[in-house]
C-alpha cells in the first residue's frame, strides 16, 4: 500500500472523483445514444430475443458499460492509501476556538 | 397447508434477522463500552466491500423498486425499463466522488454522521441542527411510506390483515435495527439484498413458465402494442417514450431529470453519505463500487424487465398497477416458492427501513443531545449513551408504527417529497462542501433551504417546467442561491480549508 501524506490523499481523491464523473458522463451519453438513437433509426422492428433492440443496447449495454468502466477506473486510477492519518485529531466545528487541536 | 408453506419462509427469514440483530449485539458489546456512538452509529469503520455495496444497493431499492416500479412497467412496457435503468450509476458515484473523502475526513475528525461532517465543514450550529431536522423529518415519513407498503405486501401474499402484517413484520425490523445498530443494519441488509435477488429470480421463472416462453410473451406484449397503438387506449409498449393516443406518457423531459433525480442527485442522499464513513478500507470501497453496479443494475433492470414481462401472465388487474406484482405471487407460483419470492419485496422494505431508523436516530441522539452535552463541556457516560441511543432507536420505531395503523394523510403527502427533497437540501451542501473551498454556511443555509423550499412549493402546488420533474427547480434554485450565499456570506477559517482542501496550500 502506498504511503500518501495528508495532503497527497486529497490531490489523489481529486482524480478519483473526476475519473468518477467521466464515466457517469459516459455512461449517461452512451444511454441517450442507444435508446433514443437506435429507436429513431430502427424504431421496435429489430429485435434482440425477440425485445426491441433498442430496449436491450441500451438497458443492459449501459449496465455492462458502467460496470465494465468502473472496474475500469477502479483498476487504473484508485489507489489503495491508509484513511488513517497520523495527523492529530482535529475539531474546527467552532469558529472562535482558533487552533484548538487536540492529541489523543 | 398452503397458507403455512407461504409463510414458513418468511417466518425462518425473520428469525435469522433476529438473530443477527442480537448476535451483532452480543459481539459488539465491548466495543460499545468504549465508544458507544462509534460502534452503534457506524458499526466502528469496519465494513467490507461486499457489505458495504449490499447495504448501499438495500437501503437504496425500496418497497416501489419491488412493487410500483414493475406495475408501472407491466402497464407502460420497456419506456419504464429505460426509465428506471438511470439508476444504475446511484452506486457508485456517490462512492466514487464523496466516499473516501468523507472517509479520510470523518477519520481526522472523528465524525459519526454527515452532520458532523457538515458542522466540521460549515462552522454552523443553526445549519447542523436543520440538518438534523431535516433528517429526522423525511425519514420518519419515508419509513413510514415503507411500512405501509411492506404491510400491504405482507397481507396481500399472507391473508392476515393490514394490521396484523403491519405489526408482525414492523416489529422484527424495528427491534433488530433497535439491538444491532448500524452493524446488523449492514449485515441484515446484505441478507435482504440476496434474497431479493432470489425472489427475482424465482419470479422471472415463475412468469417465463406461465406466459409460455419468451416468444409466446414478446407476442402478447406486441399484440397489446399494435392495439393500443391502433385505438389510442393504452400505452405503446415497444417504444422509449410509451405513446399513449399518439401522446409520450415518458417525455424526453421527465428523462432528462429522472438522470438528476434517481441518478447523479442521489449523491445527495444522506442515508448513502453516511455508508461512506463506516467502510474499513480503500480496498473496499474500490470493490463495493463494482459490486454496487452490478448488483443495483441487475436489480433494477431486472425487476422492471419482470414487470413488463409479466404483461404475458396477466392481461388485465383490479385496482391499481401495484398490485399486479403481489397478484402474479398470489395466483402462479406454487405456495413455497411464493413464500420464498415474497421474502423479496418484503426485504426491500425492510432494508431501508432499518437504515433509516438507525440514521434517524443518530440525528437526535449525536447530532442533537451529544453536541449538546459536548457544548456545555458536561462528560457522557457511554451506558446511558447507550441506554438512551437504544431507547430513541425503538420510540421512532414505534412512533412510526403507530402512525402508519391509520396513516394520517399530512404525512403520506409529505413523503412525496421525501426522496427529492432530502436531495435538494443535501446535493449541494456535500459536492460544494467537499470540492469549492468558497463554500460556507450562508450559502449552505440558503442552498440547502432555499432549495428544499423552492422544491416543495413548486410540487405542492403543481406547479411544473414544461414537463420536467420539479428536481430541476429544486436543484437549480439551490445552486443559484448557494453560490450567492458564498459571495455574500463570511468565509470560514483558514483552518477549515487546511483540513477539507490541504491541496490548496
């Protein structure tokens, strides 16, 4: 496992969360493009297993896609990193106790 | 004989939840003496990726991802798939983009809710506390939502009363949740997210078997197109849009919000947030992201390809859409099975419930009494914590009980609210506050309130945008007025920034 400090975690979870929004952006496209798209073109006359085609591409396309990437992401861009953190405990939940930190 | 068969399975299933509930309790018992709040609010961080992406999906699909969903589905064919399919981004997104955030953060300090997290982050007891009454609010209505449902469920399939089922079945959730904590929630939610997907199963042979194979099915469902098509009664089943007399009954409008209400907003959900602070590692959450996926599209897409499908059994019902899936147990599955695929709506409304409940609670309990205690600086003594955590635990249980015996109708409208409503207040407050340093309590308050504000009016008074959900009105207010809130308001402290941004520095 790698060691991160503090501050190195949060340019990490940075990248982890944009990794996260592109494949939801994908996903999202590539649903809009099967349903609507493959039902403009073909409307319900082509059949998968005798459902529409258009249903299936983009019902379980879209599930196996999001599946598919997020293995993906999960794989290649996240990165295993202790959540504990050797920092002090901390409480800024009150503006005017400045810099009350507390070891324990 | 087959009113005991029907039975027999959900009575065993009861039982093991029991089980669990007091085994978590027996288990957990010295690490409560420690840290009560710890161990029953968050089960002490330790959850693994299957668990946690078992809970997550549980607690997520609900009495209508079982009961209304695939009516509505058996009446306006494969558009409602389609509809419902958005879902499958709700897992892991909010894990994703929140989880190891709040994750690392609720570790620094040491938060047990996402109002610690929010207090911690905004610096604002007022902005806490209506966060805590939020909670406390829709959650209380949702449960009860959910327990008027499941009743329903239990006495349609049963035979025994509305009353009966009600109490039988509210009990059993009520009492583990009340023992167990958020522990047994986790773990009982992940037994309920199995047999749910053994009752989907169960069901899809169920209705593959009666309607004659597949081909026999698609034919009916074709047959009911071209008629509805034709008369102008009905719904085109074969199309996205599910054409009623020429008419989208799903406009492309109300997809386009569907994306934001049950897709990217449930990122907002507290009852999720909160699963982001109880995981034990990264490892896990990596795996609960994948395992989430797949376990919450096969659910949803599954159940509601079910319902459609289902339109080759049963051609017509009495009464509402809602009962098409109990009639399809009722009348074409052999009484075991039926006992055993039943299991599976009723563990859908179980699953939420109890995580509701023990969020709810911990909303009274921590977020309320304990930072009032902590306040006054006046020391806890964790056994009356506990005493009491366990007491509020089983009175919102009870109080929600007796409320849906005769449900009084302010609570069942302002359910309706609930689900969109808890995104509206919470959407912004999260994302803002985790990744825009400019983000304060005065664009929080005014975000968060506005937001839920301009959401509920708007439903309230049918008031509508072409024929977009009023998600869009609720999340666009709250946003525009957020970022006002951040300009106009006053900044929080450095150190604040150093905790939730230490990259900017």
């Amino acid at each position: 496992m790698q060691k991160l400090s503090y501050k190195e975690k949060f340019v990490q979870m940075n990248k982890e969360a944009k990794a996260s929004w592109i494949v939801a952006a994908i996903v999202i496209a590539f649903w809009w493009m099967a349903g609507f798209g493959i039902y403009h073109v073909w409307g319900a006359e082509w059949t998968i297993l005798g459902m529409p085609a258009w249903f299936v591409v983009s019902c379980f396309g879209s599930w196996i896609l999001c599946v598919g990437l997020v293995w993906f992401i999960t794989a290649k861009v996240f990165q295993d990193f202790e959540l504990e953190d050797e920092l002090p405990v901390v409480d800024v939940s009150t503006p005017d106790a400045a810099g009350k930190e507390e070891t324990k | 004989m087959s009113a005991f068969l029907r039975l027999a399975p959900v009575f065993v299933f009861f039982l093991v939840l029991l089980g669990m509930g007091f085994y978590v309790q027996k288990r957990s018992a010295a690490a409560r003496a420690e840290d009560y709040s710890k161990d029953y609010f968050i089960g002490g961080r330790s959850l693994g990726g299957f668990v946690l992406a078992m809970t997550l999906v549980a607690t997520y699909s609900s009495v209508s991802s079982f009961l209304s969903g695939p009516g509505v589905a058996w009446q306006k064919g494969f558009g409602w798939v389609y509809y419902a399919s958005t879902q499958v981004v709700a897992a892991f997104l909010v894990l994703g983009v929140l989880g190891k955030k709040l994750a690392v953060i609720g570790r620094r300090t040491e938060s047990v809710t996402i109002v610690d997290i929010i207090r911690q982050r905004y610096q604002s007891n007022g902005l806490a506390i209506c966060s805590a009454v939020v909670i406390i609010v829709f959650f209380t209505t949702q449960m009860l939502g959910q327990f008027i449902g499941g009743a329903q469920i239990f006495s349609a399939a049963t035979g025994l009363s509305y009353e009966a089922g009600l109490l039988f079945f509210a009990a059993v959730v009520v009492l583990y949740t009340t023992v167990g904590g958020f522990q047994a929630v986790a773990i009982t939610d992940t037994a309920c997210a199995i047999v749910m997907l053994i009752g989907m199963v169960c069901l899809g042979y169920a209705i593959l078997t009666k309607g004659g194979g597949m081909a026999q099915i698609m034919a009916t469902i074709n047959e009911a197109s071209k008629t509805a098509v034709e008369t102008g009664t009905g719904f085109d089943m074969l199309s996205p849009t599910a054409d009623s007399a020429g008419i989208p009954s799903i406009s492309v409008q109300l997809y386009l919000t569907q994306w934001m209400l049950c897709g990217v907003c449930t990122l907002g959900l507290p009852q999720s947030g909160v699963r982001c602070l109880s995981y034990k590692d990264t490892k896990s959450v990596h795996r609960a992201m994948v395992y989430g996926t797949i376990v919450v599209g096969a659910m949803m897409v599954g159940m509601h390809l079910l319902g459609v499908l289902s339109r080759g059994v049963l051609l017509e019902v009495e009464g509402s859409t809602d009962s098409v899936m109990p009639t399809l147990i009722a009348s074409y599955m052999h009484p075991l099975v039926a006992g055993i695929t039943i299991i599976g709506p009723l563990a859908a409304t179980m699953s939420t419930i109890s995580s509701l409940l023990i969020a709810g609670s911990s909303a009274i309990v921590k977020d309320i009494y304990l930072h009032a205690k902590e306040t006054k600086q006046e020391p806890v003594n964790q056994k009356t914590l506990g005493h009491l955590s366990l007491a509020v635990t089983a009175l919102m249980g009870i109080a929600a009980i007796g409320l849906s015996i005769k449900p009084p109708d302010i609570i069942v409208w302002i359910n309706l609210f609930a689900f969109g409503g808890l995104e509206t207040m919470f959407f912004w407050m999260l994302l803002l506050g985790l990744f825009w340093r400019k983000a304060n309590a005065t664009g929080a308050l005014w975000g968060g309130i506005g937001g839920l504000a301009a959401y509920c009016v708007t439903m309230a008074l049918n008031i509508k945008i072409g024929t977009f959900h009023n998600i869009l009105i609720g999340v666009g207010v709250g946003f525009f007025l957020f970022v006002l809130g951040a300009h106009v308001g006053r900044q929080n402290d450095e150190k604040v920034h150093r905790l939730f941004f230490p990259e900017q520095f």
